[in-house]
C-alpha cells in the first residue's frame, strides 16, 4: 500500500522519466499530456515539484552551473539595478502565496544578474516587465539558479521583441489582439471600438507579462505550462480569451473600461479552451504573424497589410 499523503505517479512523471526526452516524438507526447490533463500538484499542497523540470525540457535549457549564476551576483549592482529596484517592490503585491515564497532580495539579485550577463546599451539592460516576467519562474522553481536559466532562455530565446528598450513585440501583439478579436468576435470588437477602446488601453499589461499580472499565480502557472508549451504567442488568444469570458458585462456596460481596467481573476483551463479553439478561426496568413511577432522583425511591415 502506498503511504498516506503519496499519490500515483501522473502520465507527465513517466514521460519525464523517459529516455531520451529531448527528442521531438517525447516533446510533442508533453506537450499533448499539458494540454490534455495539465500538470499535478504535490500532495497537500497548491504547488507543482516537477513544473521547473517540465519547463526545461520544453525550452530545452542547457544545465547552468550554480557558479556562473554567483559569478554574475558577485558583480554587484549593474547599471540597470537602480531601474530594477523601482519595480520590484511593487511585484505581485497582493499575491500573499508569492510574497510568502519569493524574497524582494532574490527578484533583484535574478533581474541584476541578467542585466550583467547581457551588457548591452543601459536602456536594453531592463525594461518594464521583466520583474513581473521573472516572478513565476522564481515562484516555480526550487533554486535561483534554476529560475535564472529558464527566465533568460524563455525572454530571449521565445520572445526577444517584449524586452527590447522599446517593447516592439508588446506593441505587434496588441495590434493582432486588435485584429484577433474583430474576426473571433466582431460584436464585441465594434462595441468596444464605438467606445474607442482599443488592445493599447485594456490589454498592454496582459500582453507585456503574458498575463501573469492578472491573479492567482497559481492560475497563471498553468497558463505559462501551455504557453511555454505550445508557445508564447498564445498569450494573445488567451486575452480574447478573457475579454470573451466577461462579454456580456462587457456589451451590458456604458463604461467598460471599468471592467476592463482590472481583468477577473484568470480561469486557465477555461481560457486555454477558448484560445486553442480560436486557431482554426483565424486566417493562415494572420495565424502566422502571430506566431512570428515575439520574436521576428518583419512582422511589423507585414502587419500593415492586414
């Protein structure tokens, strides 16, 4: 018999013990698992122990050695850290599970290490965001180190146009919500037009932090499984996502703004639903810039087509 408190071993834990998991035939097995069943959380607790491990394969991050991560902290403050220390007091203020979790301490030392390991220009070293971006990983994972390697390969390696200085892939993403949004539901795009709403005034923050500044965390981790699943251009079906499920409030309001200023706290599953289901509503064309504009230039020309 099994101990009291252990719990089967679930499809992703045996995937994960699998040989050879890099390969394309396990990674598309996970990615389905993710979808389909999610992953689970430890027993008595609201808290996944193998999320980090799920993440680094599908990012496929290297191993970092805890030396090159306190090399990079024994530097001192970079350039940036006072713009660091600007935001990170103010990171996910209300969530009482991350403020019990994550140390002020540990969000500056992960953002000043990144910003001394790619030393650049002072305005490329932070941009907005990035503290709310590095917020899950820190929360997901078991060490700093671990936290810093998925959080530079996720930002720059899947999306490299959100933290450029002048967050060009925030701006793309807003207009495809745009655009999104008036195929997927032309009523509510009107509607919201005719209020002279656009993504720039209800969605930027949603976009920036692909929607991790809308509570609970532990919502939105399962919302980052699939999007570092299937990729983070999602995020923006996910926030159709949102405004679909607060339609009718929406359309019944005289002032929507109200409720757009401050999205409900995120239902993942539920939102996962409807964004998947809006891929095949979408033209090719479009579907393909969406999936380009996190991290490739040319979409921004190729957008003023549309």
């Amino acid at each position: 018999m099994r101990k009291a408190g252990h719990r089967r071993r679930d499809p992703i834990e045996s995937v994960l013990r699998k040989p050879h998991i890099v390969v394309e035939q396990g990674l598309s097995e996970l990615r389905y698992l993710i979808l389909t069943q999610g992953l689970s959380n430890d027993p008595e607790k609201d808290f996944c122990s193998y999320r980090p491990y799920v993440w680094g394969i599908l990012l496929k991050v290297p191993p970092i050695q805890s030396k090159d991560y306190l090399a990079l902290i024994h530097r001192g403050a970079s350039p940036a850290y006072s713009k660091i220390r600007n935001d990170t007091f103010r990171t996910l203020t209300t969530d009482i599970l991350f403020q019990r979790r994550v140390s002020e301490t540990s969000l500056i030392r992960i953002l000043n290490a990144l910003a001394w390991k790619h030393n650049v220009s002072v305005s490329e070293l932070y941009v907005q965001g990035l503290n709310v971006l590095a917020a899950p990983f820190l929360y997901a994972c078991g060490s700093e180190t671990q936290a810093f390697a998925l959080f530079d390969t996720y930002i720059h390696g899947c999306c490299p146009l959100y933290v450029k200085p002048m967050l060009e892939g925030v701006h793309l993403g807003l207009k495809l919500l745009d655009t999104s949004l008036k195929i997927i539901d032309p009523t509510l795009f009107s509607y919201l037009k005719r209020k002279l709403l656009t993504a720039e005034l209800y969605g930027f923050a949603s976009v920036l932090t692909f929607s991790a500044c809308t509570p609970p965390l532990n919502e939105v981790l399962i919302l980052w499984d699939f999007l570092i699943a299937f990729g983070p251009h999602m995020n923006i079906l996910a926030v159709v996502a949102q405004l679909l499920l607060i339609r009718d409030s929406i359309l019944a309001s005289q002032s929507p703004m109200t409720l757009l200023r401050t999205f409900p706290p995120l239902q993942a599953k539920n939102v996962i639903t409807l964004a998947v289901s809006f891929v095949s509503k979408l033209p090719e064309e479009l579907y393909d810039l969406l999936v380009r504009h996190t991290y490739d230039e040319t979409v921004s020309d190729k957008i003023k087509t549309l």
